[in-house]
C-alpha cells in the first residue's frame, strides 16, 4: 500500500496551496473570531467550483472528479496548513458520501455544482461508534428536536437529519431554511459550530432504516480517517513556522533555535509529525481502497494524529514565547483547530478503546 | 518491465534455482552460494553480486516463492552487522575486488562480520578515536582498543576505523579497513553487560598488519564511509516491513491475550497508547522504506531509531509490571557470549535490561536528535571546539 504521495496528489497540492496562500490570509482567519468577515463565503466557491474540490470524491459519471479519499486527504492536509474556514469535509466528504450512498442524483448534482452545500446534523464530537440523535419524525412526517454543536451547518443549504426509528436510524433531507439555527461561539471559529432546533421541519427520508445508521457510521468514519490528514496539515504548519521563527529568533546574543533544549523538542516533534503523516496516509489510502483493515486504520489515525495535532500547536505557541500568546500572532488559530479536532469525531481514549476491540486486547 | 512482469520473472527464476539446486537434496552452504550466483540473495545489488539490480521491495517476491519451498536461508540475525552494515558499506566504497572477495561469503554466512568502531574514549564522538593506523609499505600497522563489539569471537572479518594522520583535525585524518580478525595481533576479551551476559567483546589490536588492499575507500576518507555505514545501522535498527505487532508489542500484547488476571484499567490504558505508538513507527518504517526503495538512507533513519528505542524501553518496562510478582525473577545471570542478539528474546527481565542499550548502541538518542535538528531542520549546529584543530593536539 502507497503511503507516498502520488505526483497526481502532489500536483492537487500545488493548486489548493497556491489558492489558499492568496485567498485565506492568517489575518482575515483571526478576523472570523470577532465575527466581522466572509471569508468562508468568498473562498468556498473558489474552492469548489474554481478547483472543483465540491465533486472531488463524485464519479467522473455523476459529473464529479472522480478522485479518492487519498487525493480528499491531500485537500485536508494544505486547509489544515491554513486553517481555511471552508466546509469541504462537512459537505464536500461526510454528507456527499451519504448523498451518494442514497443514490440521490439530484443532490449529488447539486452538492457537485456547489450550488447546494450540505451538512450532516450531528455534533461535531460524535464518533463513529458513539452518534445518536434526539431528533424525532412525528405523525405529520415533519422533524422535531434539537441537535447541538453541528460543523458545517452555518454553511448548509440542507441538512442530512439521522432520525432514530425503532429498528435503526433513517436519514432525513431537510432544507436548512426550516430549522432554526443558532451560531455557536465556538473554541475553533474557522469552523464555527451551530446548535439547531427542528420545530415541524419538513423532511424527506434519503435513506431508510436499514441502511441510514451504517450510512451515518461509514460517513463518520470516513470524516475521521480524513481529519487526520487535517491533523498532519495542523501540525506540519506549526512545526514548520516554529522552526523559521528560532532559526531568525535571537536570545543571550544566539539564534535560539540553536540551544540543545530546543532542538532535542524539535527533533522530537518532526518525528512525531511524520509518524502521524504515516498514519493518516494509512487512513486515506484503506478509505480509498476500501481495505479490510480499514476500521483499524481509522481508529489509529485519530488515536494518533489529534494528540500529535495538539503537541505541534501547543509547542507552537510555547516554542514562540510571548508573540506566541498575542491575537496577532497567528500561532493561536493552529491550538483552536487542533484542540476542537482531538474533540472531534471522539477524543482519543474512545478511538483506543475502539482499537481493543478490533485487535483484541481487551480491557 | 512492470512491476508485475518483474515479479513473474522472478518467480521463473527462483523455479529455475530449486530444479538446478533441490534444497531437500542439496548442500545447506552449495545451495546458498547457487542462490547468490543466480543474483536472487538481495535483488537490489547489482548482478555479479548476488543481485538484479531491481528495485529493494521485489526480494520480498524471491523470499516469499523460497519460503515455499522450504530453502535454507543464510540466518541473517546471526550475520546482522555482515548485511546490514558491512555489505552496504563495501558496495558502495569497495574496489570490484573487494565486492568480488567478500560479499558472496559474507551473504551465504561462511565468513561473520563484527565492527570496530567504537573506544573507551570515542563512544558519541567517534571521530575522536584513537587506534592508529601506520603505514608500511604496502601494509598498515594498527595499534589501538575498541569496545561494544559483538560477534567478534566469531568474526571472520571486521570493519574497522582508525586514524592514519593524527596531523589532521579529527574527522579527516581517519581511513576505513577491512581487518582479518585471525591475525595474530587480534585480542577479543568478552565485555559483560547489566544483563549477565557477554554479548560484546573488548578488542585489542596490536601491530595488527592489514595490506593496503583491504582499505576501503580513499586514505583519510575514513569519517564519510563510516557515515555511510551508520545510516545503514539505524535503518537496519529502526526500519524494515516487519509485520504488526512484531517485536516488544508483540511479546506485551501476547502477554496481556494469554493472561487476564494481569489486566487493570490503568495498564489497559498504557498498553493501547503504546500499541497506538507502536503500529504507528511501524507505518513510519514502512513509509520511509518505500521512500528510500532506490535511493540511500537519510538522516530520516535517525528517527525510525530514536521511536524504537524508547517504545522497547517503554513496552519492555510494562511488561516487567505487569506480570508482577514473576517480574521479580530473573532467568539466569550467568555469564555467557551469545551468537544471536535478540531483543525480544529470553524472559522480561532481559528485555527490559537489554532494551536500555538500545537508546546508546549505533548513535544515542541524544546524539539521534541533534542530527534530525541539524540536518533534517537546518538549525544551527552545535558548537565544535574542537573540528578545526589537528586531532594530536585536542585535550585528552
């Protein structure tokens, strides 16, 4: 199995970086947190149309790019070097996956042509082994209850509703002007949260209850083995920007990037970077290949790369000193993103606890 | 050719071997020579020497259709530092005469290899050593100590770094050699470890004589070969395909399946985040191998060492606690010189006390993170008094 990158992937790379380095300026990220820029909303389009990022994971037939989740993971790794505010693996991965699953064309259409983003309404936090939902269709067929803590649903055109029924879940189309949806003053604010309140929301089942909890669970999952690849973005952009700020930083009349201390943390974190590269190209590539040991991958992945995430972020802001602590400094967008993602799709002891089962070690 | 014609054409000639050489009839020693000749030993070396010159990943083709056939294999734990460390290092500094004359032996295991790098004086810092080399003629005249050198009461020959030019600042005046370990000057003293055994040896040279032709690589070329072989030492450490859970997770989480009255939450926890690790540096092994496929080891290497030392350590003292009142028993501390280093061998005891070398043997982890920091990172280098200054007058 392929754990390099492909020139086809590093040519994607090339284009999402050279768009991102343009369009998604550190400063106009730190603005979304007081609430006063549309970044999101400029760049997205760009994103999905311009690089067609919205039907990257869509059959070439069904009017997509017909690419796979290693090319998907490529995307995540360069928005997670930015922290861009876009809802690519909200609409563009979880809820295009669902939409295709159920064999919507219409919507697949839609989500293709980015003239439709979708998002699926649960909480961020929810884990493939751990979502529910309080969500209930009434007798009138219209959706009542709330969901909390939903990524991606700021951006939605319509939400794909996990409804629990008495033999499983059904996935219901909801347009998203029918609910009520309240922004979340979020940790991570390039990707804001939002709780939503379904009072009568119309709904249309797009998958039934034999399906929709598999559906909903492979949909995660797939979201999870993908954060990774956002983890290494994270990651790889702290590292990174803390080894040029120490090699110009000078302290005691020396460049401090040249004290012992500092480069034994260094050594220490490049190594905990490609190790996690090397996990969440695992994940990608059992995802995209639908390869058995693919449940493991995942798990691993996530077990791994959301703490790996969170080290490069904090030794970021610590490596950094004071400029690290300031708004101004963009270390800070990094720990958010990185510190919300541990969370998301489950924290790790979840993804550990998942692994025992898979590998036998129980506890 | 594509990879799967390639494969198709090793598998005919790996056929073509068993017919000429049937392993049940043949000569242990007769067949592994013939499997050289026939270039199948390490496909990646270039033919005449064992090999195709293919890509590194397809021996594992040859290896898979031999295993089949129930073929003897050259026992390669037992002749460790011969491949991983001499082999790479003659072919890429050895004159074709020294391909010729040493690889197929050192291959097949007829001639072991140990390696006389470090002293009591030059442990990290090599190129401070001090075993001279005086040249005579046509011959060299070696006088010096070197310790931590395994197999060399069974050594056929040894690599060997000395200095020829004491004029010199440290790292140019040094010269690499191949050394007979059977000249009368050789002297190997077993050198016990903190796990009772003698797994390394004491060697003293005096007057040892090596003719000029077993130099290998250029007169005071000796630091940039030697290089060349501890990249190839931590790559042989650290890296590989082995698969999961090989190694100290596997001897933990074989220990955790069969014993359940050992399991607690807290060693539970321990146990996952360590398997987590552990299957993790063995993807990292697994990618770095794929990228290095054709090319030479990088300081990357470095890494793959630095994570298995501190998982064996790591994993090796979980073990010890969790078996409890057995981790208070040792095997045996009598003192022995094994053939075979296993780290993952014997009881827990010994994994947990061999495992604390692994941190210091080819380059510590101290030493592991200044080289990923300065070559990986391009920080700035440590400062080094003493690089410029001829070798004869740094303080000792």
């Amino acid at each position: 199995m392929n754990l390099l990158y492909t020139d086809v992937e590093d040519s994607l790379r090339d284009s999402v970086r050279s768009l991102l380095a343009d369009r998604c300026p550190a400063e106009r990220v730190i603005a979304a947190y007081d609430g006063n820029d549309n970044l999101g909303r400029e760049l997205w389009p760009r994103l999905a149309n311009d690089l067609g990022l919205a039907g990257l994971l869509v059959p070439e037939d069904m009017g997509g790019q017909g690419a796979s989740a290693r090319e998907a993971a490529v995307v995540l790794e360069e928005l997670g070097r930015f922290a861009a505010p876009v809802p690519f693996l909200s609409s563009a991965v979880i809820a295009t996956s669902i939409a295709m699953r159920a064999q919507h064309v219409e919507l697949v259409r839609q989500l293709v042509q980015g003239t439709t983003t979708a998002a699926l309404a649960v909480p961020f936090s929810a884990g493939p082994a751990t979502f529910g939902s309080d969500v209930l269709r009434t007798e009138e067929d219209v959706l009542r209850g709330s969901v909390s803590s939903v990524a991606g649903a700021l951006d939605a055109d319509v939400l794909l509703v996990p409804v629990p029924t008495e033999v499983g879940f059904e996935v219901h189309l909801v347009d998203a002007s029918a609910v009520t949806m309240t922004p979340v003053v979020s940790l991570d604010m390039s990707r804001q949260l939002a709780d939503i309140d379904f009072m009568d929301a119309p709904c249309e089942v797009l998958i039934d209850a034999t399906d929709g909890a598999a559906a909903v669970r492979d949909a995660l999952e797939l979201g999870a083995a993908l954060l990774a690849s956002e983890q290494v973005g994270v990651a790889e952009w702290c590292l990174e920007s803390t080894v040029a700020y120490l090699k110009e930083r000078r302290q005691f009349g020396r460049i401090v990037g040249g004290f012992q201390a500092i480069k034994h943390r260094l050594a220490d974190l490049w190594v905990e970077v490609e190790s996690a590269r090397a996990a969440a190209r695992y994940a990608a590539a059992t995802a995209a290949e639908g390869d058995p040991d693919r449940q493991v991958a995942v798990a691993l992945a996530q077990a791994y790369c959301s703490g790996a995430a969170v080290h490069a972020a904090e030794e970021c802001v610590q490596l950094h000193g004071g400029i690290g602590m300031t708004w101004e400094h963009p270390a800070h967008l990094y720990l958010k993103r990185a510190k919300a993602d541990q969370i998301a799709f489950g924290a790790a002891e979840g993804h550990r606890a998942t692994l025992a089962g898979l590998v036998d070690l129980p506890a | 050719m594509s990879d799967d014609e390639v494969a198709d054409d090793l598998r005919r000639r790996v056929a073509e071997l068993l017919k000429q050489h049937d392993p049940a009839t043949t000569d242990r020693l007769e067949f592994l020579r013939a499997r050289f000749d026939a270039g199948l030993a390490w496909v990646h070396y270039p033919e005449g020497l064992g090999g195709l010159g293919l890509p590194r990943a397809m021996q594992s083709v040859v290896d898979a259709e031999l295993e089949k056939a129930d073929a003897p294999d050259n026992e390669p734990r037992r002749i460790g530092i011969g491949l991983g460390m001499a082999a790479p290092t003659i072919l890429a500094f050895g004159t074709d005469e020294q391909k010729k004359r040493f690889l197929r032996p050192l291959w097949t295991g007829e001639e072991v290899w140990c390696q006389l790098f470090s002293e009591p004086g030059a442990g990290s810092d090599l190129a401070a050593l001090a075993t001279r080399a005086m040249r005579d003629g046509d011959t060299w005249v070696v006088n010096g100590q070197k310790v931590w050198t395994s197999v060399a009461h069974k050594a056929r020959w040894a690599i060997l770094v000395a200095r020829s030019d004491p004029d010199q600042p440290k790292h140019a005046g040094l010269t690499y050699f191949v050394c007979d370990m059977t000249d009368p000057g050789v002297d190997v003293w077993p050198l016990r470890q903190i796990t009772g055994e003698a797994e390394f040896n004491e060697v003293f040279l005096t007057d040892v004589r090596i003719p000029d032709e077993n130099r290998l690589g250029a007169v005071g070329d000796g630091w940039r070969v030697a290089m060349g072989t501890l990249m190839n030492e931590r790559v042989a450490i650290g890296g590989g395909s082995a698969p999961r859970e090989s190694g100290m997770i596997g001897v933990v989480a074989d220990t955790w399946r069969k014993r359940p009255e050992v399991r607690t939450p807290g060693t539970h926890d321990r146990l996952m985040r360590l398997w987590v690790e552990a299957e993790v540096a063995r993807l990292t092994g697994k990618r770095l191998q794929q990228k290095l496929a054709s090319g030479e080891p990088g300081p990357e290497g470095s890494a793959m060492k630095l994570t298995f030392a501190r998982l064996a350590q790591e994993l090796s003292g979980l073990e010890l606690e969790l078996i409890g009142e057995d981790g208070l028993r040792y095997s045996d501390w009598t003192m022995t010189r094994p053939e075979i280093v296993e780290f993952t061998g014997r009881d827990a005891g010994y994994r947990y006390l061999r495992a604390k070398g692994n941190s210091i043997e080819g380059g510590t982890s101290e030493v592991l993170r200044n080289i990923i920091a300065e070559r990986v990172l391009g920080l700035p280098p440590e400062r080094r008094d003493d690089k410029d200054v001829p070798w004869k007058d740094l303080p000792r």
